[in-house]
C-alpha cells in the first residue's frame, strides 16, 4: 500500500493532536478526555502549526475560562446548559421553541458538541483555514466574556436557520441538527459583520442566565 503525502500528513497531524490530548490530561489531573476536545486540539494546530505552542494554548484555555468545569461532576455543567438553553430558547426564538416542543426535539441533542467544541466542530467546512474570522472572534469573546458568548452564538446560529429547521421533513430534522447545520455558511469569513451584529441582537443579562441556573438547580432538588 503507498501512502500519499496527505495521507502522510493526516497521520502526522493525528500524532501531533494525540499529543497535545495526552499532554493535557497528564498535566490537569483532574480533568479526564472527553470526545469533542479532539476539535479543540485540531483547531489549535492548524492556526499555531506548532504542537508545543497548541498544548501550551490549550493549557491556557483551561486556566483562563470556564471550560474545564464543563467535564466535573459527570458533566454537571452541561446538562446545567441544557435546560438553560432551552429556557431562553423559549424566550428568544418562541416559534423555533414550539417546534421543537411539537417535534420532540430536545436541545440537548444538538447543543452538547456546540459547548464542547467551542464550535470547532465547524473549523473542518471552513474555506479560510489560515484565518477563520468568526471562530477567532467566538474565542476572543469567550476569553472575555465567559459562556455567554457560546450561548448568544448557539442563539444566533439557529436564529439565522429558524426557517429552513422549521421546514425539514420529520425524519431529516435531527440528521440536519446535529451535523449539517454547521456545515452551513454560517461560520464563513463574508458572515463576519452578520455574525458581529447577531451578538447585539441577543441582549442576555448575566442576571438572567444565574437566575436559569438556580431555577435548574431548585428542579433538580
């Protein structure tokens, strides 16, 4: 069997991200890996094209934000974003919310590679490797603003497909939820204005998402 330099490059590429992913769960004890971070790593070492300076990166993102507490507690946290989401689902895209409701679609089903990902899950359908707009801004904001910016995004991304869901037939619907829809051009850099605008257009308090989670906590107890 010949193996072609791509192929040679591919495997190369899943050497280095396996790396990166060993390194990490060898160095940040309490966290174990969980499906998703593969994204993550990938993501890291096509823009750095450096495994060193990716894990570094990586490691950076844990210390820095709240992404490691998303993996505690038997994913706690997530589940936590499951209700939440749905909430303001309710609350922002009403109609979107009904025909979820009517479908038995739960959000749980296509939100969870969203959060874990940090939407790198897109990076792969993206033309602009050497410069993806949207996802850098998504990070930047993530740094600054914490969850929020994931939640606004996950609220915009299917604000801007809301009519297009709501008319897939039944038995496609999820099929296009949970991989399709990032396929979209939602991510491309010619969105990027589109994309700035749609974080104005969802004006979440951090008040209302802390009075979501306590009011998933009090269901809980």
């Amino acid at each position: 069997v010949v193996m072609t330099t791509v192929d040679k490059n591919k495997e190369e590429n899943q050497s280095k991200i396996s790396y990166i992913l060993k390194s990490i769960v060898e160095t940040v004890q309490s966290l174990h890996y969980n499906q998703g971070m593969n994204y993550i790593a990938a993501f890291l070492l096509n823009i750095t094209e450096d495994e060193e300076e990716s894990f570094y990166l990586f490691l950076g993102l844990l210390k820095s934000t709240e992404y490691g507490e998303l993996f505690k507690d038997d994913l706690a946290k997530l589940k936590a974003f499951f209700y939440i989401f749905e909430r303001l689902i309710s609350i922002f895209l009403p109609e979107l919310y009904t025909f979820f409701i009517d479908n038995n679609i739960k959000v749980s089903y296509f939100i969870s590679s969203w959060f874990i990902t940090l939407f790198t899950n897109s990076f792969q359908h993206i033309d602009a490797k050497n410069n993806p707009k949207i996802l850098l801004k998504i990070w930047d904001s993530f740094f600054t603003d914490g969850w929020k910016t994931i939640i606004v995004t996950s609220l915009s991304l299917l604000k801007m497909y809301e009519s297009k869901i709501m008319i897939f037939p039944t038995e496609e619907l999820l099929h296009f939820l949970i991989g399709d829809l990032i396929k979209e051009s939602y991510f491309h850099n010619d969105n990027f204005y589109k994309y700035m605008h749609s974080l104005y257009n969802f004006r979440i308090e951090d008040e209302l998402i802390e009075n979501l989670e306590k009011e998933f906590e009090q269901k809980n107890r």
